[in-house]
C-alpha cells in the first residue's frame, strides 16, 4: 500500500485559525494482492515526533484490488494561533501490513 504522489491537499488552502478543513489524499495498492481493510491517518506534526493525530484512523474499504486507488479524507478545525502547521498522512501507521516499499506510506504538507 501507498499513497499516490502529491495528492495529500487541504481544502480550503490555507485555512484561517479556527476554521474546518478538510485534508485528503489519495491511497493506493500498488501490488499484486488484494487487501482487506487499510489503516490511514493524518497528523498535526510528524507523528514519528509527537505528532498529534487529526480525528479518527480512517480506513481504505471494499478489499482493493492490486492498481486500486481510493480518496481518504478526514476533519480538521484548524487550532487557534498564527503559526504554520506541517501536516502529515500516513497509511498503515503501526506498519502492521505487510509492505515492500514504506517509502511511500508517508506524505506532507506545511
């Protein structure tokens, strides 16, 4: 499993303190096999730094097949304050799947 390149996006761009975003990206199994359900989620941080997490895990559903793509989105109010935030999602985040190349598990955005 993977995420496709560039396709991590907030929407709106650059939202204002205190306001709802929502982020997506895009998953893909870029092998041969089928799997069951995949676990992504987004953080507010490098989750491999304290990271905070952004809503629930969400979950890559319907068995995809290997090529499958699908969109995964969450929630975000954005936290008071003006300073800038690097965003991150990351599928399989306990890395619990079996995965060839995890390079590409992770995407981020500032």
């Amino acid at each position: 499993p993977g995420l496709a390149a560039n396709s991590f996006t907030v929407e709106p761009p650059n939202p204002a303190p205190g306001s709802n975003a929502t982020l997506s990206a895009v998953f893909e199994n870029l092998g041969d096999v089928t799997l069951g359900s995949v676990p992504v989620a987004f953080y507010d941080g490098d989750p491999q730094q304290g990271g905070v997490q952004i809503g629930s895990v969400q979950y890559v559903t319907g068995n995809p097949a290997g090529g499958a793509t699908q969109q995964v989105a969450v929630a975000w109010t954005v936290p008071a304050g003006n300073s800038s935030h690097n965003l991150y999602v990351v599928v399989d985040p306990a890395a619990a799947l079996s995965d060839r190349d995890r390079g590409n598990n992770t995407l981020f955005l500032t």
